[in-house]
C-alpha cells in the first residue's frame, strides 16, 4: 500500500496473483515457520461422506434414528455393522494370512 495526497491509505494498482487457497505461502525472511498446506475443507454447510456416514451408523446404534429412515438407507445399500457384513462375505473375522499392520504380520 502507498499513501494518497490525502494521506489516505490506496491499493497498488498492481495485481496479485491468486493462489486458490491450496499452494503454500511463500517462506517470509521475517516469519520463523515455514509454510505448510492446509488440508482442503469442504463447503461450509457440507459433510465429507464417510462422516455422514459414520453420523448415520451412530444415530443407529442409539436408537434416534426412525424406522422409515433406516429402512430408506438399506435399500441404498447401507451397512450398518461392517464387522457382521465382513463376517458374511469371508465367514471369518480374523485377519488374512497376508495381513500385517505396520509391517508387523498380523494374519493366521
């Protein structure tokens, strides 16, 4: 900013370039930490839709969900217990011989 004859504060006329809110700022000689990203947020308003989901399976299991909307959302294909619709798929719970959680094998 430069100041007017009036000593009013005025904009430079010199346009910035947008960086879209993803890009990290630029390291300042003045600023102790370096930029980091931000992850990105969805709109205000909107949820990400596996914590729709989630929210959906805990209205479930406390019971403050309605019959008509449970029933609406199984016939989308909801599952409301991922362990019993993996117990259906694979007759099992334990993990797969290949299995392993940071790098440690954990399978049969």
């Amino acid at each position: 900013m430069s100041l007017s004859r009036s000593g009013s504060p005025t904009r430079s006329s010199t346009p910035r370039a947008s960086t879209g809110g993803a890009e990290p700022r630029p390291h300042s000689a003045t600023s102790s930490a370096p930029a980091t990203r931000r992850p990105r947020r969805p709109p205000r308003g909107r949820l990400p839709a596996g914590r729709w989901l989630s929210d959906q399976r805990r209205a479930y299991r406390a019971g403050a969900m309605s019959g008509e909307r449970a029933a609406a959302l199984e016939e989308l294909g909801i599952v409301w217990d991922t362990a019993d619709a993996y117990f259906a798929l694979h007759r099992t719970l334990a993990a797969p011989p290949h299995a392993s959680a940071l790098d440690i094998p954990v399978g049969q």
